[in-house]
C-alpha cells in the first residue's frame, strides 16, 4: 500500500497509459489483457467527449499526436547543407533549355561528338565476365584478390619486384573512398593526430574526406596565378615550415583542378624534404595512363617515394582510366616498412572497411582483373587511353589556337603547358558569369574548365565567348 501513497490522479494515469502504449505495440491486435487495462484506463482517466469512446481509437490518436510531436522536433534544428559546387553546375546545366549549351564543369571523359565513352576492352571483359558465370558472393574486406595484385604491379610497376609484402592493398570505392580509409587509418594509428595539408587549391572533396576524421587540414601553396604555373617556391617553403611528421596530399599527376604538375627534377626535391622532415606522403592518383597516355610517365611520383623506401599511403581511382565512373573500383594502398607492420596495418584498415561497407562490389574489380590480366585486352586498353589523352591534349590546342586567331589580350600557353582533363583557364568570376549568362557556358567560378568538354564542334563558340568575356570586362576597368 505505501508504493503508491499519496499519488496523484494524474500519476495513475500516466503510469496506466503508458503501460497500455507499450502493450499496443508488443501485441498490435487487441488481446484480453488489453481490453482489461482499457476498461482501468477509462475509469481512471474517462475519454473527453471530443474522442472517440473505443479504446484502441483512444490509443491510435495518443500515439500518432505523441509520433508528430516527436518528428516535429527531431529534424528542426537540421540547416540546409551548402551545395556541391561542382554538381550543382551539372545541375545548371542539365535545366537550361538553351541548343548552344556547353557543360565544362563535367568530371567525366566525353568524345568528341559530347557522348559518354564506354571503352571496347571493358564491353569485351564484360562479356568474358558473363559468359564464365560468376557467382555473386561476397568478396573478402579487402577485396578481389587478383585485382589487388594486379592494381598493385600497375601502380608500383618494376620497383615493387621481391618487395611485395612492404605494400598493403585494399580494394575501396574508387578513389573517395580508398582516401576515406586512409583518413581513417590516420585518424587511428597516430599518437598525436597529425595536420593534413592538402595543395591550394585542391580537389575540394579532400577537405570533407579528412576533417570527418577529426583531423586538421590546412593548404600549402601550390598554384600561381600569376604565371597559371606552379608556384615551386611556395610549395617548398611550406613543406619546410609545417611540423615535422605531417600528412602531405600529392596529386600523383594532372593535378585537379589545375592542370599543373612538378616535373621530374622538382619530385625529387619535394622527397628530399619530405625525408627530412618526417613528412607523409598521400598520393592521390586519379588519372594514370589518362594524363600523358603512358602509364610509366604518370605513376612517377609514387614510384620515387617507393624507391626511396618511404612509408606512405596512396588511393586510385579507375573511374577515370578505365570509364568506370559508376563502378566505384579504386584502390587504397599503405607502404610500409616491413612484411609484420604491413599484416598489421591490414588489419587496422580492414575495421575500418567493416564498419563503413563491409564489402567491396565485385563487378567493377572483375571487369579491371580481366583487362589487365588479358594480354590482348590490355594492349586494347593501352590504345583507348592514348586516344582519350591525346583527344584532350589535341582540344588543348586547338583552343589556343583558337584564342591566338582572335588575338585575345592575354598569354594563353598555360592551356596547352597544363594537363589532363582540367585546365585553370585564369578566367575571374566576372568573365565566367558572362560565359553562364550569356553563352550557357558551364564552369566552375574559379575558371576551371574540363577539357572532355571541349570538341571540334564547340570550341570555336567557346573561344568567341573567352574572348568577347575577356575584351569586355578589360574594357570596363
């Protein structure tokens, strides 16, 4: 009797109307022991004339009235997020009903006719791939095992002979996602979290990658704007300046969004400091073989930190080399310094790919294992990627060409000096509204332009833009 002294009627009802919610929900159809605690629930707490008098309509409204208010609040204090800049000018694009639009804001090879590519060695894997009737089982964490090995010898070629078990190979989600278990990993085995830095500018995703790790990311000098080049001494001067053992991000070639590479003799001064400052090199390699054509050319930068016995991270991305944008096929790779730390460190990462997604898909490790297992498949794709390349390289020109015949004010060498599919045009933000605006011409604010955008057909109407943007805004100041 003294548990329940003293209460209030409203207690009573609290306690029975919660109870009777609960058991609603154990027992969705109306049982005895409800319909009992029902007839105690209106007699404690008798319904108003505004309900109605059956027990389980009483019960729906509670919950459904309790369900609103509940969701009415969970989700108010959400903002919205800021858009993609670089999707949302797809978006721009993909609504504006005007015939001359152009999309050079595009991640994506297009020919020359505007068209996504689909390469001939992928179909003929792909129907290789059908016709031996694999299962679809899931993979292991880490991956398809032949693509593994395979994506490996790609990225490390002749240097990685007898050192094989100094690498640790990890199928991931193209190359966002090979970068997000390297995050990961960084954010966990490091005692004293180290700072990032990433290039400016850079791909802006890579800010996002690493600051949902928790770690600090800061830009180092990369870009001259004055000359559209590299800006070699700010590079150097900041490796120098952060603190010894930080986490570098080097693009591996074609630098996104610049276009703009260190050369040979440069690589080799940025190890050196690397070296000795304790840094980490993260290569991010996006576009092997895409850049120059030659896959030897474009996996330097990796191939010398291999070399010179660096411990370091790398991410790769089939999307771009192989058209398999929709595939998500990449690789993240950890170089260490010894066989033991290598089984460690697999292991570590392989947590992380657990508690992200488990698996990786099979289709797209499938489709790039045969092609570079297939002797003839591979001379097939070797000659695809010198077409892609040298398709972009050829629209390099002829757009300076084309902006050289109009004479417009300005040195326009950087577009044919950069390379891969992204050119830093130089262009203000003033210029590139006038280009949106009055030739429905998509870019990025910052000028950067993709050059699988650029065709036979359109290039002439994008120079006339260019240059009418250019004249036209000197004119003004």
């Amino acid at each position: 009797g003294r548990i329940f002294a003293n209460k209030p009627k409203q207690w009573y009802q609290r306690r029975v109307r919660g109870k009777q919610a609960c058991l609603k929900l154990m027992f969705p159809r109306e049982s005895a022991s409800i319909r009992r605690l029902s007839k105690t629930v209106n007699h404690i707490c008798p319904p108003s004339s505004s309900h109605n008098s059956s027990p389980s309509s009483s019960l729906s409204s509670t919950t459904v009235s309790s369900s609103k208010k509940n969701n009415s609040k969970m989700f108010s204090h959400v903002q919205v997020a800021p858009p993609d800049p670089i999707l949302g000018v797809s978006l721009a694009y993909k609504v504006d009903q005007s015939p001359n639009k152009v999309d050079l804001g595009v991640g994506a090879y297009r020919t020359d006719d505007g068209l996504p590519y689909v390469l001939s060695s992928v179909k003929k894997a792909e129907k290789a791939i059908l016709d031996a009737n694999f299962n679809k089982e899931y993979l292991p964490i880490d991956g398809l095992a032949e693509f593994d090995r395979l994506a490996t010898d790609l990225l490390f070629g002749a240097d990685l002979k007898g050192q094989e078990k100094r690498v640790v190979t990890v199928q991931s989600l193209s190359g966002t996602g090979a970068l997000r278990l390297g995050a990961a990993l960084i954010g966990r085995i490091f005692a004293n979290k180290p700072t990032v830095y990433v290039s400016k500018p850079t791909w802006s995703n890579h800010f996002n990658i690493f600051r949902n790790e928790g770690l600090e990311v800061k830009e180092y000098r990369y870009f001259d704007s004055k000359t559209n080049g590299l800006d070699f001494e700010g590079l150097i001067a900041d490796l120098k300046a952060a603190p010894n053992g930080s986490v570098f991000v080097l693009h591996l070639c074609a630098h996104n969004p610049t276009g703009v590479d260190p050369t040979i003799d440069q690589w080799e001064i940025i190890a050196n400091i690397c070296q000795e400052k304790g840094h980490v090199p993260f290569v991010d390699g996006a576009y092997q073989g895409y850049a120059s054509g030659d896959l030897d050319r474009d996996a330097f930068a990796a191939r010398l930190f291999f070399r010179r016995g660096f411990e370091f991270f790398s991410a790769q991305s089939f999307s771009k080399n192989f058209g398999l944008y929709g595939e998500r096929i990449g690789s993240f790779f950890a170089v260490t310094n010894s066989p033991q730390a290598a089984e460690a460190v697999l292991s570590q990462v392989k947590l992380d790919a657990r508690a992200l997604y488990s698996n990786p898909p099979v289709h797209g490790a499938r489709i790039v294992a045969k092609v570079l297992s297939d002797p003839a498949l591979y001379q097939e794709w070797i000659a695809e990627l010198k077409e892609m390349s040298g398709r972009i390289i050829q629209m390099r020109q002829q757009l300076f060409d084309a902006l050289a015949a109009r004479k417009t004010p300005g040195d326009w060498s950087h577009i044919v000096k950069q390379i891969g599919m992204f050119a830093y045009t130089g262009l203000t933000p003033e210029q590139v509204d006038i280009l949106i605006n009055k030739y429905h011409i998509y870019l990025l604010k910052s000028g950067r332009v993709s050059m699988a955008g650029v065709n036979s057909k359109n290039v002439n109407y994008i120079a006339d833009a260019i240059h009418d943007a250019v004249v036209s805004t000197k004119a003004k100041h």
